[in-house]
C-alpha cells in the first residue's frame, strides 16, 4: 500500500509532474478534477475544463465510446480500457497509448475515473536489452 499520508503537497506535485505520462482525474460526476504535466501535454487541458462535466471537454469523434467506457465503469462491469492511436507530436506522428482505469474505494465503490495518456513511439523501437547504468 502507498502511504500518501507521509508525504507533503510539493512531493506529491513532484511526483505527479515527473511520472512520464498525461494523467486526467474525473470523479463519481464526471467532473474534471485534476491533471499533470499542465505546459507540455500531448493533449491540452485548457484552464476552464476544471471542474467540467468531461463530455463538455473531450473531442466529439471519439466521446459516444468515452461515454461508454465511463457507462460500463459505473456499472462495475469494466475496470480498464487501453486503446492506442497516431497522434501529431511537433512535426512527427508518434504512437500514443490512452488507458482509463477505474478508480474504486475498498469496497469496490466508483469513485471516478483516471485517464493516463503516454507517447510509447521510442518504447516501440526497443530491441535486445538495457541494462541499469548501460
């Protein structure tokens, strides 16, 4: 177990900021909580999405299946949703992993969902080994 309560705000700001990924937190409502990495996201999260219902926010091409990701989340009956898409990165196509996971109290309670987005394009290359301090 991760015992957060050990921890100050500026580290766990530190740590949100330094996990290499997007993560967008939306509670039980459906409601924009929270996001990292605010200067340097592959996708944008204006200031005014806070606090936002998420369909007021999300791209209309692909929101029917967000919907029924979160739908099917609320019923208990998806905890997870991992889908990859070409997406731009400066002037190049990148890979991007999106996922969205469930977010439950012990008792299995939805407590709302959290939307991790990572560019995967250099971990798609890897080949052979790395080892630690190569």
């Amino acid at each position: 177990m991760f015992m957060f309560d050990r921890m100050d705000e500026k580290l766990v700001m530190a740590v949100m900021e330094t996990i290499p990924a997007e993560i967008t937190v939306i509670d039980a409502n459906d409601e924009v909580l929270a996001w990292n990495r605010h200067e340097n996201r592959l996708f944008h999260r204006p200031m005014t999405s806070m606090g936002l219902n998420f369909r007021k926010c999300h791209p209309a091409h692909s929101l029917a299946k967000v919907e029924q990701i979160i739908a099917e989340m609320k019923a208990g009956t998806r905890q997870k949703a991992r889908f990859w898409i070409q997406a731009k990165v400066g002037d190049e196509r990148h890979m991007v992993m999106i996922e969205f996971f469930a977010l439950r109290s012990e008792d299995g309670h939805y407590l709302g969902c959290l939307e991790v987005t990572q560019d995967i394009e250099e971990q798609r290359h890897l080949t052979g080994e790395k080892r630690l301090l190569d």
